[in-house]
C-alpha cells in the first residue's frame, strides 16, 4: 500500500497560510515597538516640562562678591584753554594805517613796531605848537620889558614926589604909575603861563606822535589781526582792538565749570588730567591752581531750572606748543583715591526686596513670590556718609539685612564700611526675573 502524496493545492495553502500568519506576527511587533517608543518620548517630554514648573518658585538674585580693592574718585568738568595774559593792543589815535608790520603768529618783542598811523598830520601839529611855545616865550621876553620900563617910570615919579614934599607929581599920576607897573606884572605872570601851556601842547603833540608807531608792549605770540594797510582807526569813543598778543604760550590755563555737587571735592592742588578733541587719545596733565568763590548761574535750555557751577583754573604746561587758546577741553580731576577698601556696586546700595513680599524669620529674611526684579519704586540716595542697607544671600539663600555707612563713590563702585562685613559675602544687586 503506497501512500498517496498529498494534494499540492493543499500544500501550497497551507504553506500561503504559514507564511501569512507568520507575516503578520512580525508586522504586528513593529507596530507595538512604534508605538511603545512614541509613548516614551511623550512621557519624558511631560516629565520634563514637569521638571521646569514644578523647581523651586522662590526669587532668584544677582549677586556680587565682597572684596576689597582700591577706588579712584574723579570730577569730569569741561572748559577751554587760554593764555596766563593775553593783551590786547589798540590805538589812542585816530587816523589812517600806512603799514602793518606783523602778522598771526608772529613772535614779537616788547617794544617792537606793530603798525603805523600817518605822521602827517602829527608832525604839523608839532609844528604849531612848537610856534605857539615860541610866541609864549617872546611874550615874555616882551612882558619883561614892559615891567622894567614902568618900574623905572614908578620909581622916578616917587622920586620926585619925595623931593617935591609931595607936590609934584599929582597922586593921580602917582597911583598911574604904580597901576601902569601892575598890569606889566601881571602880563609877565600870563605871558608865563603862556609858556607853559604851549610847552605841555607841544609835549602832548610829540607823545602822539611816538603813539603813532604802534609797538607791543608783552614779549609774545599775534594771535589776532584786526586791522588791514588803507583802513582807518576811529578811537572818538573807545580804543579799538588792533592786535591780541600771548605773552608765553608754554604755560597756560585750562578754565573749567564744575557742578555745585561736585566743588566740595575739588581743592587747590589736585592733580587732573584733559583731552581735547585735536589731540584724540592724547591725555595732558594739569594742577589746580584756583577755585572760584563765585558761582555761575545757566538757565537749562530743556527746562526752566537754573545750573550752578563754580570756576576752577587749571595750570597746563605747553612746552611743546601744540595746545591752543580756545581749545575746548574736558578735564578729570582726581579728588581722592583709596586702597585696600570694601567696594561694592552702586546697584547693591539700591536693591531693595519688595514690601509685600518681605517677612523677617530669626536672624535673616525670608523671602515670598515678589516682583519681577524685586526692586522698590523709589531708589535711595547714596551719599558720602550716609547709612545704607545691603542684603546679604546666605549659604540657605536667605537675606540678611545689614547696615553700612556709604564713602566714595566712583559712580559704578561705592566704599562701604560696617562691622558686620566679610571679605567674600554674596552681596545682593538685583533680583532675577521668575519663570511663570
């Protein structure tokens, strides 16, 4: 008995069967595979938002270290530069100008010609009154004889007089004689005075004419010009400016305007430092020599507040001669320096935690949800001497308040001091914005 093989329709089903569920056994892990994967990444992704929200709701703050160091405080003022002495040289005659002998920046000599006035008319002045002086002293010479002639007349006449017994001459003849002698005294009084007065003319034409040649009366620099050959002096009123001279540009002064708020700071001595714009990147030294009493007052031209500011003069050496009068310059003036003190930023003087999230527990401040940046509307005023408050974060990151006096301040920076200060204490500056 032989075995029928199988039907291979049978068989191929079968197979077909095998290979189908096979098939979709593994398809099926795949897709649970998939899905498993996707539902991990979902849940550390919600786990990781988790993490976000729920981490710790309490302010975070901007800390700095407290250390010692040295500070420099400086006074910023703004001026310009200018001779020691600047003399301005006019005319006290009027008249036409014939020659200009110099011109800017010409080094002159005291004594030296500058400019010439027309002579013309000054040497003819000289002339009559050197004429007038000459007719001053025949009026004299005239007025003398006159009185000796009257003299000898008077004395005759009381001769005669004596001898007559008083008959001859008459008396009216007689008080002639002496009126006669007189008037000739006196005419040689005023032919005198005649004298002198045309003397001092011819003295004043003469000085005119020296004043005629205009010469310089400072060893110096011509800064200014003002006067051209052909043009006329008019010196009625007032004298006119012709030329300005500097008398030594090595050494000048910076004059600068410093803030009411800032002169108490600023004392005879200093050292100080400019710029000026010609010079960019150059720094020049100076001294101050002198701070001014008086104020000067500026009205602001954003509002109607009134700016006061007190001059101070600073000595500058130019030896090299590349500064300039009128040069504006802004100086730095070093008022104080101090070494080896607390120091902190000018922002940890201001930081103050919110009022309504500030509770005291024990010996710190415990800290409430409070504002973003946890700042008082209102900023303190840090003042040379003042009491301030600095908050402290300690290792729990509480807040302890302690108490300090406020000393210079270079604007950024502030020296405190305070017996409860610790090189390298976490000093608060500024609360940090809270994630929502």
């Amino acid at each position: 008995m032989t075995d029928e093989p199988s039907d291979p329709q049978e068989t191929g089903a079968t197979e077909s069967l095998d290979e189908f569920l096979g098939d979709s056994q593994a398809g099926g892990i795949s897709k649970w595979w998939r899905w498993t994967l996707i539902s991990l990444v979902m849940l550390a992704g919600a786990l990781f938002i988790w993490w976000l929200s729920s981490g710790d709701s309490g302010p975070r703050y901007a800390t700095a270290t407290l250390e010692r160091g040295d500070i420099q405080v400086e006074v910023t003022a703004t001026g310009n530069l200018a001779p020691i002495n600047e003399v301005s040289v006019g005319s006290e005659l009027s008249g036409l100008i014939t020659e200009v002998f110099v011109d800017v920046n010409d080094r002159v000599a005291k004594g030296q010609p500058l400019a010439q006035i027309d002579m013309v008319k000054l040497r003819d002045a000289i002339q009559i009154s050197q004429a007038a002086l000459d007719s001053a002293r025949a009026s004299v010479q005239q007025s003398r004889a006159t009185v000796a002639q009257t003299r000898q007349t008077l004395d005759r006449q009381e001769e005669v007089w004596r001898l007559s017994g008083g008959k001859v001459p008459s008396r009216t003849e007689l008080d002639t004689a002496r009126a006669e002698y007189a008037r000739a005294l006196a005419s040689l009084a005023s032919a005198k005075a005649s004298v002198s007065s045309a003397a001092a003319q011819l003295s004043s034409d003469r000085n005119n004419l020296s004043k005629a040649t205009i010469r310089s009366s400072v060893n110096g620099v011509i800064l200014s010009r003002e006067i051209e050959p052909g043009q006329t002096v008019a010196a009625s009123f007032s004298t006119p400016t012709l030329f300005n001279i500097a008398e030594d540009l090595s050494v000048m002064e910076l004059e600068v305007k410093v803030d009411e708020a800032d002169v108490g700071q600023v004392k005879e001595g200093q050292k100080a430092t400019f710029t000026v714009d010609a010079w960019p990147g150059e720094v020049f030294p100076a001294t101050i020599k002198r701070v001014n009493l008086g104020s000067n007052s500026a009205t602001s031209t954003s509002s109607t507040s009134t700016v006061i500011s007190y001059g101070a003069v600073l000595s500058v050496r130019n030896d090299d001669l590349i500064l300039r009068p009128g040069m504006t310059a802004t100086a730095t003036i070093v008022t104080s320096e101090e070494k080896n003190v607390f120091l902190v930023p000018n922002a940890a003087l201001r930081f103050t935690p919110t009022a309504d999230s500030e509770t005291e527990s024990g010996g710190g401040i415990s800290m409430l949800p409070q504002r973003p940046r946890g700042q008082s509307t209102q900023e303190s005023t840090i003042g040379r001497g003042s009491t301030q408050m600095l908050y402290i974060l300690g290792p729990d990151d509480q807040l302890e308040k302690i108490s300090v006096t406020a000393g210079a301040s270079d604007g950024t920076r502030t020296i405190v001091t305070g017996s409860k200060l610790q090189e390298g204490a976490k000093i608060v500056t500024g609360a940090l914005a809270q994630s929502e």
